[in-house]
C-alpha cells in the first residue's frame, strides 16, 4: 500500500521532469546546534560495539578526505560504560573498529564479550569531553522464533514466493522487524520494515511476490523490538522519505537516549534467521 | 437559551401589532430571460423610504402603508430597474421579473449595488456570479469558480495550483462547502488542480469568512454556498465548450413553461484517449513506460416545478468521479475517488410575511485504490456518508425585523481506512478499518434588526451537538453582526462569531488529497470551536469603487496535528496518531471592487498572521517535539491580487490577474547524520534532522494571468474564443524542493561504505507558460 503512495508523487515527478520545471536552488537553513549521535546494539554472545558520531549542519561542506571526513563525523574522547541491572559495569574503549564480517564501522568497543542475557535490563553512560552526559537503557526481549519458511512455485513459472510464518506472543504488544533478503546479508533487503502485532490474532505470515528463482538462498530474519526502537526506526524511515514527497508528513527522530543535543538508539537485538536454499 | 428566546418574543410582539397597519407585499424577483431568481434583488419605496432584499430563493417581503398609487422599484445588478405602482389596500402577491440588457439609468444602478453593499450587516462576505468567473483566465481554460474565489482578499490557497483554502488562519477542514445545500466533502478533481464546480451549471457562489449566520453551522472558518442553477423556464437553451483538455455541455429548459424547468450539465477531461492511444501505439516498444489513465467526469441535474401558488419542489442531484490508472504487466494500479450529492428542496410560502424552505439532503464522498503486484493486491479505502434534513423559516416580522430560525439533523455514517491486503490465494491477509457513525444537529434563531435606517444588527444564537452513541457534546453559538451607515458613503461594520465543528480531517496540513479521512469526534477528540470578531468599514470613492478595510481575530480550539512519526494509514488506532493544540490568527484585509463600466475589476490586499500551538498528545507514550507555537505552513503573510476585466467592444474583452504571496512554509531538515544500522540493515548515509516545524519560508509567489474573449452572434446564440496565458512572464513558482545528495566511496581495507559528497537543494514547480484556447458557445 506504502508503494501506491508512492507512486503518486513519482508520476508527478516524472510528469514535470518532461517539463524542465526542475532547478537547483540555494537555501540558506536556519542556524542549528550539532547533535551526538548514538548507535549501540547489544546481542547475547556478540562483543559490545557503539558509533557516536556527530550531525552536520545539512548543506555543511564534506571533506574531500576520507580522514577528514571520519574526524569531522566520528564523536572520539568521550567514556561510555554499559551497566547490567545487578551491576556489573563494561567500559568501552576508544579505538576505531572496522569489522570485516558486518562490514560496520564502530568507534567504541570492548575487548571481550560481554554477557548479556536475555529478560535483563541494561543501561548506557557516555561521558563526553566537555563533561555532558548522555543516558540510555534497553531491556533485552526474548527471540519470537520463525515457525516456518515455505518455498512456493508458481504453477506455470520458475519463480516461487517465500512465505514466513511466525506466532505471536500472547497478551503483550510486540513489535517485529522483518527483513529479507538473496544471497547474502551484505546485500540491499529486498523487505525491510516494521510491523506491530495489532492487527495480529495468533499467527504472522510474511509473503513476497513470485520474485525467487531456482538455486536461489533466502535469508529471513525476524527482529523482536522494542516499542523505542519501533519507533526510532520508523522515524528514520519517515525522515528519509519525506525528502521529496510533497505530500509526506516529514517526522523529527524520535531517539531513546537523552542528554543535551543527543540522540540515536540503544537496544537489545533479539532475532531468529533462517537461510532457505531453493532447489534447482 | 430560554432567555435569549424570551427577549426576542419581546421584542418582535410589538412589531407585530404595530404591523398590523401595513400592508404586504411579497413574491419573486426573476430573470425574465431565463425565470431564474435573483438573489440580493432590491426592492424598495422611495415615498416610504422603505426597502427589502430577495432572500437565497429569490423571496421578498416589503410591509408599507397603504396608498392609492404606490411606486415600487425592484432592481438588480446588471438589470434594468422596474417600477411598478400598486393600489395598496390588502396583502398582494407579486411576482416580478426583471430584464437584463441595456441599462436605463446606469448610474442608480450602479449606485444601488454598492449601497446594498453598505447597508447590509453582512461582512466577510464575496461573491462570485459564473459571469465574473467565465471572464477571468484559467488554467487550461477551466474556468473555475472555486479558483476564481481565492483570487478575493483573506482566501489564500494552499501550494500552487491547489483548491486547498485556509480561510482567515483555518486549516482546510474548517470550510463547509455546500452544492445547492448539501455537503461536498472534497471539491477537488486532480488533486486539487480543478474544483468540483462546473461553472456553466453553477448560478453563484457566496463565501462567509466571518459574521457568520446563525444558519450556518457545522465548520470554523468559512462558508462558501454554491447555489445551482435552476433550468430555464423561458425556452430550451443550452452552453458549452470545447476546450484542451475537457469538453462540457448543459442543457435547460422549460418542461412546462414558467411552471417546471430541468438542467443537465455535464463534462469530462479527454486526456485520456491521447495517453492511451501513445500507449497502444508503444506497445511493443520494451523501453517505454506507459503513461497512467487518468480522467474526471460530473454531472449537474436539476428539475423543479411549482406544486401550486405558494409551493415549489427542487430536485437536484451531482455526480463526480476521478479515475486513475495503471496496468503493467507486474503492477496495476486503480485509484477513483468522487462525491455524490443529491437534494429535494420544498419552498413554501405560508404566508406573505413567512417563507419556508425545507431540504433533504444526502451526500457521500468515497475513494478506493486497488493495486495488483504478482500475487499481491491490496484494496483501501474511505467513505463518509451523510443523510441530512433541514428546516429553515424566514419571517419578515415588519420592515425592521426579519426572523430566521430552524433546525438541522444529519446522520454521519464513515468508514475510516478500510483495508483488504493480502496474497491472491489469501495465505498472506491483513485487513483493518474502523466504522463510526454519529448524529449532528443544529437549531437556530435570528432577527435582522433595523434599530434606525441607519443603524442595523444581526443577532442569533445556534445551539448544535453531536451524539456518537457513547458521547455527546454540544455548545452554543452565539452570533451578532451589526452595521453603521454614516453617510450614504460611509458605513462601519462590526462581528462576532462562536462556531463548533465536529468532525476532523486527518491530513496533512496544507496538502490536500482524495485519501485525506474524515473523522468524527469521539470521546478523546473533542468537538473543534472558534470565536472570531471582525470590524471594519465601507466606503464608496466617487460612486464607482467600492473600498473595504476589515480586520479579524480568530482563536481556534481543540485543533488537531499529527505525531512525529504519526502512523496514518492501516491504523486502527487513528487517535493515537493525534496532538490537540489551539490555533490563532489576526490580520487586516483590504480591497477596493470596481464593477461597473468598461473597465471593472478588484484588488485585493491582506496581512495576516496565523500560529498554532500548544499541542498535547492523547497517547500518553506519543511524542510531540514542537513546544509553544508555530506557524503553520499556509501562515502567508502578504497577499496581494489584482484582477482587471476590460471590455474593449461588444465583441472583445481583455483581462488579466496577478497574485503575489508571501511564500508558504515547509518543513525543511536543518542538520544531516549517518544511520549505520544492524548487520543486513543498509547503510543511510544521509537522514534528514527535522526539528522545529514549519523553519523555512519558500521565496514569493507570483503570477500574471492573461486572457482575452472575442465574441461571436451567430444566428443561433453566441460563441466565444478564449484564449488563456496562465504564467506570463514565466516565473517558476516554488511547488516543492527536495535534496539531492550524491555519494562517494569511502574504503577502508576490505571495508567500503558509501559517505555524502555533495547535496544540492532543488526546486520543482508545476506551470511555465501555459497558453489555451477554450470555444464556448450558448444557444
């Protein structure tokens, strides 16, 4: 339904693209204040890594060089301690990590695996250099498993549809991240969205259209989020679209961590992934 | 309530013994082309120096003396005055028909017009006849009685090109738009690039900004009343033209002569047939993106008969549909949105003194989009249905009261975001959608009051409510308007007005779109109200401009944003979605109106100011970010329209209109950041930072409209050739802006992520230079 909207301002946009009704413009923004930015996810079993970085004014020049660049966007000096809810304390480091797997970028880190577990409550303490400070917490939910993934022909084609299956948690409101994606994680989810559980009675199933081919792998992967990071996401991706969209609503980020001039996330990742090999 | 009703029956008893020594005389003003009424007519009795005015129906009641030979003069704008002389010794009925055509005394006619203007306590008020409208350049060479409308001062439009109107710091919801009484949810064909009106079928057009009657009810900010016309009862006639993009017809006509009349009207856009024929003729062309169906259609019809002396019965009916489509061969997409209205109207007149006219009404606005993805499809939609009676009384107590009271009662029926998504076979399903349904009801009471010739007032009081079922609310609704003639010239004029609004639009604000829902009040929202007071004065310059200064206040309550990150479609929990804040607006407008001789025309000038502000959230968890108040995106505050209509010869006319606006809001990002995301997530390089809203205002709006008509009479009738140039001197006009960012790679050993390397700010605009040529022609 999302693509239906869509549609109407991308018709008018080619429409006036054939009347060269289209220019660059100079906008002067109002004056604003930089923002820190927080991204840390924690996960059972995974080492603790955070990015904090800096916003910049929208139309603020870019370095041409890439050190530049990290030094002008990477937030570096300040002291960030994680803190489970029986006390236990993990200080990060400051080292710029380039994690070859995830192909993700951090700028805090710790050297050993943390044990997060599953149901406990953790909170974040970032120090800045100039002594501001910033807080955040997260409880870690549990995995909502995916039931089952079925792979499904068309009758007169090769290409099949992915339908995933997964149930509800009964009596509390959950909220869910589903993402799918070909061949590998390092590739653009052809789904990528999230979902509340209101229009849910037991059982969730997420389909696609008759997209995958023979000899394809398919990778679902379904988050159990949190309702701040429901939200935050949703946010992102209401910011992003609005660029553009006439008739799109823009939304400020709405964060869960707080401190002067800070925003970002801070939330436990609890997901199930199922890769599914379709046959030759 | 009860003592307001008590003070009226003391004053109107007396007038009514004192009434007892005049007689009465009461009918009809018409057109004698045509029979149509004529609204506002005035008819007067120099000796007496006494007058009224044809109410909406055309109706007049004047009670004089009695008198061997009273001299009676009935006029109208644009008609020859007629006097009549009567032996007035018992009530008389008399209906009179007016001719148009050369005028006889130009000058008192002319004089007249304004001087009505003067007298009356209405204020806030424009109208619009088709002639005025059919004059003036349109886009495409549609003319449009809604467009034309926004042209007059303190009616700024929403983005370029848009019917979206914000009325005096309203939002587009607070507009009760009503075809021949009944209500037209949205009045808008492509988006808001047509109106609904197809003004070869309309008679007029009025707008309320402020003052508002105690008969209307129901919307905070503006009333615009479109009144169809009624079929002429004189001959078969007919109108029409042929123009780019559309094709019109409306034919009229005596069923019995001067006793029952129909019209028809009716046009479509054609665009259509071009796009699918480039789309059958690129058929097997593997490159070519076909060009979606688009089209829109109404049909106008009316009938009405006198069902004896006193009774006459209307039948009146819309119809409008907006089509859209596309069929490719993995994605279809159907989306048509319409109003559908239908009225039965009764006039009675009981008596010489009191008339009645009483109205059913149903009106129903729907869309519903329908899209198709292999193996996919999903079906959305909305409906308000309303079922609407109506009672109105005009008592023409003497000749310084005229009550008018009556009640109202509509049965609300809507059907919020339904949605039917899913796979083909139905293994994938989802679907939501809410129903609500409610009673509206509205009573009222109103005198105009001569205290002194000079010296008149409007007061009434309108009590309405709204039952839901669960909850009820309802409020009074004072209101009083009042005006001071100082000299012939001079009047001064003063208003003040409470209204209440029950149901809401979730849209966004100043955008207005076919999917927009309305929603009824309900236990969390509450009813929306306003009070506004408004003073100005009159004055005429040399007997031909016509000036007017008024200024206004306006507070707003209970007015409804959306959440950051509100979450508007497939959501059963719309309320959620919703902030609760209050709104103001003040300013100042000026005009000066010239209607008579060659050349005629207005300017119109306004200054306002218009802030919303303090917001509160019904969800407990939802975020509003914005603290205090803000403007909203349509708070312009320099609007400024020129129209001039110059009449070169019988045969050919020029004109020409220029706006310029301050420029709207919009709510731009102010700072930019890198979203990583998880592992599988993509890499956001750039996302917007929205803080503060509405922090950007586009550059000035402005725009030289040119159009000349070159007549044509043949034996048949008349034809005209309108040639439009909308956007003269080619200024690209701010529609929307975007950023463009452009990327390169950043690598890092094996690492490479995607950073900005350039964003560019770019703007889009919707008209160049658009010439058009319209043939109309009418027999």
């Amino acid at each position: 339904m999302k693509n239906a909207l869509l549609f109407l301002p991308i018709a008018l946009a080619v429409m006036l693209a054939g009347c060269n009704l289209e220019k660059e413009v100079d906008i002067k923004l109002p004056e604003t204040q930089e923002r820190i930015v927080v991204e840390c996810y924690l996960e059972p079993g995974a080492p603790i890594n955070l990015l904090l970085t800096r916003s910049s004014g929208y139309f603020d020049p870019i370095p041409e060089d890439n050190l530049a660049f990290l030094n002008q966007t990477l937030v570096n000096g300040a002291t960030v301690v994680i803190r489970s809810e029986t006390g236990e304390s993990y200080t990060l480091d400051n080292n710029l990590v380039f994690n070859q797997f995830t192909k993700k970028i951090f700028n805090y880190s710790s050297h050993l695996v943390a044990p997060i577990e599953r149901g406990k409550t953790y909170s974040l303490e970032i120090t800045l250099e100039n002594g501001d400070l910033i807080t955040a917490s997260t409880s870690i939910l549990p995995v909502v498993p995916i039931d089952s993934v079925v792979v499904e022909f068309n009758d007169t084609d090769t290409l099949a549809r992915v339908l995933t299956y997964l149930t509800d948690r009964p009596n509390e409101d959950n909220y869910y991240r589903r993402m799918i994606q070909h061949s590998s994680l390092d590739t653009i989810p052809d789904q990528d969205f999230t979902t509340d559980d209101r229009f849910v009675e037991d059982v969730i199933v997420f389909g696609t259209p008759y997209d995958y081919g023979r000899g394809d792998t398919v990778i679902n992967t379904i988050f159990h989020i949190e309702k701040a990071y429901f939200d935050f996401l949703e946010s992102v991706q209401l910011a992003i679209a609005s660029n553009g969209n006439p008739f799109a609503q823009p939304s400020p980020i709405i964060s869960n961590v707080q401190g002067p001039n800070a925003m970002g996330i801070f939330t436990g990742l609890s997901y199930d992934r199922v890769v599914s090999f379709l046959p030759d | 309530m009860i003592r307001f009703l008590a003070l009226v029956c003391c004053i109107s008893l007396p007038l009514w013994s004192q009434a007892q020594d005049f007689f009465t005389i009461s009918g009809k003003v018409q057109d004698q082309e045509n029979g149509e009424v004529l609204i506002g007519a005035t008819v007067f009795s120099p000796a007496n120096a006494l007058g009224a005015t044809t109410n909406d129906y055309g109706f007049y009641s004047l009670s004089l003396p009695p008198g061997d030979s009273v001299l009676i003069e009935y006029s109208f704008i644009g008609f020859q005055t007629r006097e009549i002389r009567l032996q007035l010794d018992k009530n008389i009925h008399l209906d009179v028909e007016l001719s148009s055509g050369v005028q006889l005394d130009e000058v008192t006619v002319k004089a007249n017009s304004f001087q009505d203007q003067l007298r009356s306590t209405e204020m806030s008020v424009d109208v619009l006849t088709t002639k005025e409208v059919k004059a003036i350049p349109a886009l495409l060479g549609e003319t449009d009685i809604l467009k034309t409308i926004q042209l007059k001062p303190g009616i700024p439009s929403g983005s370029e090109g848009t019917t979206g109107l914000f009325v005096r710091g309203g939002a587009s919801d607070q507009n009760l738009i009503e075809l021949d009484e009944a209500l037209v949810y949205n009045p808008n064909h492509l988006f808001g690039f047509f109106s609904t009106f197809n003004t070869d079928a309309v008679k007029d057009l009025k707008l309320f900004k402020g003052g508002f009657p105690a008969q209307y009810g129901g919307r905070l900010s503006s009333v615009i009343d479109v009144k169809l016309k009624e079929g002429n009862s004189k001959h078969l006639a007919g109108s029409g033209g042929i123009g780019l993009i559309s094709s019109r017809l409306t034919l009229e006509g005596p069923i019995k002569k001067d006793d029952a009349s129909f019209i028809v009207s009716g046009r479509r856009t054609y665009v259509d047939i071009f796009t699918r024929a480039i789309n059958r003729a690129q058929a097997d062309n593997p490159d070519y993106n076909p060009i979606p169906d688009y089209f829109f259609y109404d049909l106008n019809t009316k009938i009405n008969f006198k069902a004896g002396e006193k009774d006459r019965i209307f039948l009146s009916g819309y119809f409008g549909r907006d089509v859209f489509g596309f069929d490719g061969d993995f994605f279809n997409f159907d989306f048509d949105w319409g109003n559908s209205t239908g009225t039965v109207r009764w006039n009675h007149e009981f008596s010489p003194k009191i008339f009645s006219n009483t109205t059913f009404t149903y009106s129903d606005y729907q869309y519903n989009i329908q899209n198709a993805l292999t193996g996919f499809r999903f079906n959305l939609g909305s409906n308000i249905r309303d079922a609407n009676f109506k009672s109105d009384f005009y008592y023409a107590a003497s000749n310084r009261h005229t009550f008018q009271f009556g009640l109202q009662l509509t049965h609300h029926d809507f059907t919020v975001g339904r949605l039917r998504a899913g796979s083909t076979d139905g293994v994938v399903s989802f679907s939501s959608g809410q129903n609500f349904s409610g009673w509206e009801w509205g009573a009222y009471i109103s005198d105009e009051w001569t205290i002194i010739p000079r010296l008149k007032v409007n007061a009434g009081l309108r009590l309405s409510g709204f039952y839901t079922g669960q909850t009820s609310y309802w409020g009074l609704e004072p209101r009083f308007a009042s005006s001071l003639s100082l000299s012939d010239r001079w009047s001064l004029k003063a208003s003040y007005a409470r209204m209440n609004q029950y149901l809401h639009l979730v849209a966004n604000a100043g955008v207005t779109l076919p999917t927009d829902i309305w929603y009824p009040s309900t236990a969390n929202v509450k009813p929306q109200h306003s009070d506004q007071v408004a003073a100005g004065f009159s004055h005429l310059l040399g007997g031909q401009y016509f000036l007017t200064i008024e200024g206004y206040y306006k507070k707003l309550y209970n007015q409804l944003e959306f959440v950051d990150a509100a979450q508007l479609f497939v959501n059963d929990d719309l309320e959620q979605e919703f902030a609760v804040g209050k709104g103001r607006g003040y300013g100042l407008e000026i005009s000066i109106e010239k209607k008579e001789g060659n050349l005629s025309g207005w300017i119109g000038y306004t200054l306002a100011f218009t802030e919303r502000g303090e917001f509160r959230t019904l969800d407990p968890n939802g975020k509003f970010a914005q603290t205090g108040y803000f403007s909203p995106i349509y708070d312009r505050r320099h609007d400024i329209s020129v129209v001039a209509i110059y009449d070169i010869s019988r045969r050919l006319s020029a004109t020409a209109t220029f706006v310029y606006g301050s420029g709207d809001l919009r709510w731009l990002p102010v700072s930019r950041w890198t979203f990583q995301d998880v592992y599988g997530g993509s890499l956001q390089p750039v996302v917007p930072d929205y803080r503060e809203r509405n922090n950007y205002r586009l550059p000035p709006f402005h725009r030289l409209d040119l159009g000349l008509v070159w007549r044509f009479f043949p034996k048949w009738g008349e034809s005209d050739l309108t040639l439009s140039v909308i956007n003269a001197y080619d200024r690209r006009n701010t529609f929307f802006l975007y950023f463009e960012p452009s990327f390169r790679k950043l690598v890092m050993g094996d690492i490479v992520i995607e950073v900005p390397d350039r964003i560019a700010a770019r703007q889009v605009s919707l008209f160049p230079i658009l010439p058009s040529i319209t043939w109309n022609f009418k027999f």
